[in-house]
C-alpha cells in the first residue's frame, strides 16, 4: 500500500484492493474533521461530560483519535466510550504515519484481545475498542447506545455491503435520540437507504469538491 500525502500535508493510503484512498486526497485530516467531528459536534457533547462514539470502519483511525482530540480539549474530564469496527487492521503500517493529532500515540498502544478478536485501549476517561471482522456481523453483537456515528467505508460501488437499507437499520438501533450519523458521501442510494432505515437525512458540508457529504438524524 502506498502512503499518499493529501493537500493539507496529511498523509493517507492508497489501497489496491478497493482502488481507492483512505482519505480525500484534498486533505486527509480536513476531510476528518469537517465531514465527521463537527457535522456530529463532539465538542458539544463532551461538554456533557460523557460521549459514545460509534466509528464505522477505523482505517488509519483518524475519525477515531481526532474524536479522541476533539473531546478532550473541549473537556478534558470527558468520558469517552468508542467502538470502531475493522476488517482489516494494518497496525504495522500506521506506525508509519504521524498525522497531527494529540493522541495518535495510543496506536502504539493497542493491546490485542483474543477472546473477542478487539483491539482495546483504555486509560483513565479514554475506552476504545476496535472489534476486528465484517462489520455487517460483528455490529450485531454490539450492547449499547452511541451518540455521533461516523461511517466511512469505501466508495458505496466499491464496499457495497456497508452501504444497505439492512446495515442502517443495524446502525439506526444502535443510536440515541437525536443523535447524527455522518458520512462523506451524498450518492443517492446511501440516502434513500438511510431514510428507509428510519433517518431524516440532510446536507452535511461540502469540503474539498462540490458535493455535501451527508448527515442522518435519528429524531
Ligand atoms: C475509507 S477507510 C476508513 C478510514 C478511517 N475512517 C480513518 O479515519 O482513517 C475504509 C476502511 O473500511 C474497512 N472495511 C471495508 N469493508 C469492511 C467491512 N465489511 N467491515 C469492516 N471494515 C471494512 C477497510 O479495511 C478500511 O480500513
């Protein structure tokens, strides 16, 4: 896989397998930031005091740390719960990359769970696990209820299973009221199945090209 820097000085990958890269190739980290931490206003639910992420394909996990970032600066008592799911976690290679986010060290920090196939962290108000296996499975043995969802998997013609009616409605479950969904694209098939899975869907920012990307309410 090779390591692509993007227009705001971020690296990425280019994968082979899905002939795509993880991030835009406009800005890894401005995509991170202005499609999925505001659009799901961390920032304003760490100021609860407690927040539930649920983050849909970790890939380098940058939607993760900067979350991570994003809830500690605004409080840094914050109580921050996030489960990421993973196919294929290549922790050997994102040794490689430095992105400018605070706490990207907690990669290095991983400890693989054998028992439930996760790679866990946890550390005073921090708990991240990365539940390893196809999403479309392993999101339904999650417990609980999240806050902000990020989703961002591959292009919907490249990665088609994370993109269905059946896997929003998964998703949908696993919200809280008036939480948002975020995600990157604005393809009128992921919309329509985020409205059929019960979402009210609007534009969310247009960053790097001229299209939204899209976000998806559960009222
Ligand atoms: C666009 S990248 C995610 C980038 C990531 N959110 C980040 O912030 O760095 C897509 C990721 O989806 C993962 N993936 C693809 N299909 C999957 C599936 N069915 N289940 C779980 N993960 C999957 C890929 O391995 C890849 O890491």
């Amino acid at each position: 896989m090779e390591k692509v820097e993007t227009g705001d000085g971020s690296p990425t990958f280019y994968s082979e397998k899905y002939g795509e890269t993880y991030h835009s190739k406009s800005g890894a980290l401005e995509e991170t930031f202005g499609k999925f931490i505001r659009p799901c206003r961390i920032k304003e639910l760490a100021k609860t005091g407690r927040v539930r992420i649920f983050d849909i394909c970790f890939g380098l996990g940058y939607n993760a740390i900067a979350a991570i970032d994003a809830a500690l600066e605004e409080n840094e008592n914050c109580e921050i719960y996030l489960v990421s799911l993973e196919k294929e976690l290549i922790l050997d290679r994102l040794k490689e990359l430095n992105p400018c986010l605070t706490h990207y060290h907690i990669i290095e920090k991983l400890q693989f769970d054998p028992i439930n196939n996760s790679y866990t962290y946890e550390e005073k108000n921090i708990y991240l696990r990365i539940k390893i296996g196809n999403a479309k499975e392993t999101i339904k043995t999650l417990k609980g209820s999240f806050d902000a969802v990020f989703l961002d998997p591959f292009s919907p013609k490249k990665n088609p299973e994370l993109w269905t009616e059946e896997f929003f409605r998964e998703i949908f479950r696993r919200m809280n009221k008036g939480s948002i969904l975020s995600t990157y694209s604005c393809a009128r098939i992921v919309r329509d199945n985020l409205r059929s899975a019960g979402f009210e869907v609007s534009d969310g920012p247009s960053i790097g090209r001229r299209a939204p990307s899209t976000i998806a309410k559960k009222l």
